[in-house]
C-alpha cells in the first residue's frame, strides 16, 4: 500500500524527530561538560555548523524548502538561505564518508561516557551509561522508526528524489534521466 505523501508534516510527527535529535545533541553536552565545559562548547558549535550545513546544502534543494518538512528545517533554511535552483536535490550523491560528521556527536558521546565511567566520577555510573548510549539507541532503534515510518514514507522529496532515501533505504533515484 503507498503512503499518503505529505504537503506539511504534522506538528506531532516534528516534535518526535526533535525529541530525539535534541536529546542526542544534549546527552553529548552535558557528558562533555562533565569532563570539561570547554570542550562542551566546541561540541555545540560543532552541531550548529552540521544543522548550518544541512539547511545550506540540502533544505535549499529540497521539495520542502519553505514548507515543514519532518524536521522543520524547510521553514528555517528559506528565513536564512536562498532556494537553490541550479542544482536539484537528487544530484546530490550521499556515500558513508558524507555520513561520518553526522555520526560524529554519537560517537563522541559514546566516548565521553565511557571516559567519565573509567574515571569513576564522584556520580552514580548508571546514569551516565544511560545517558552515553541513548545516542546508540536512538541511532539504532529510534531513527528506522522516524525515517522508516513516520517520515520517508510520506516524502514528497522521496517521489522525486532522494540521496539519503537511496543510500539509507536502498530506493533506487529517480528524477534522474
């Protein structure tokens, strides 16, 4: 059965993806600000200048620029970027490699934790395992169900062309002739 695509995500469906995303982003704070705020504040200019770089290289190619996508990040890109209209989103080639900055606040958390877990910090350990591999378990459990369910399905991006959609979900591209 195919899905009904979407003009506009629902709100709700938005507010999942940045639960997650956010509580990734904040388990890496607040371990890596444990062991030192310094290096907490280079982890957060770091996740501005992935979300940046998303919204300047594939919000402004996207079927959703301007409108809310998933993630809300339509609306954002067309208040800070131009809509680029020489390029298309499906010319776009996503390898591991391009994936690897993406992956990095995960691993980073999960190698924080286990520093402040040798180091044997002054804090119960158990919830800073918890809060070091919430990361993985969102990766790896939370993330199929956001993209697999709830947002590529519904994709109008996806009809036409998706480089992650092909390098994630194993669809073949279209919009290419």
């Amino acid at each position: 059965m195919k899905e009904k695509t979407f003009e506009k995500y629902p709100v709700w469906m938005m507010l999942v993806y940045y639960f997650f995303s956010f509580s990734v982003y904040l388990a890496g704070l607040y371990l890596l600000y444990l062991i030192l705020p310094l290096f907490a504040l280079l982890f957060f200019i770091y996740i501005l200048y992935l979300e940046v770089k998303l919204l300047r290289e594939g919000c402004v190619r996207c079927y959703y620029y301007g409108k809310r996508c998933v993630c809300g990040k339509g609306k954002v890109a067309k208040v800070f970027f131009k809509k680029d209209e020489k390029r298309k989103f499906y010319e776009r080639e996503v390898t591991m490699k391009d994936m690897i900055p993406s992956f990095l606040p995960m691993i980073i958390t999960l190698i924080a934790g286990m520093y402040l877990v040798i180091q044997g910090l002054p804090i119960i350990n158990f919830p800073v395992i918890g809060i070091a591999v919430w990361p993985l378990i969102v990766t790896f459990f939370g993330n199929p169900i956001i993209y697999g369910k709830m947002s590529c399905p519904h994709c109008k991006q996806r009809e036409l062309g998706c480089p992650a959609c092909e390098f994630f979900m194993r669809v073949e591209k279209k919009g290419k002739k």
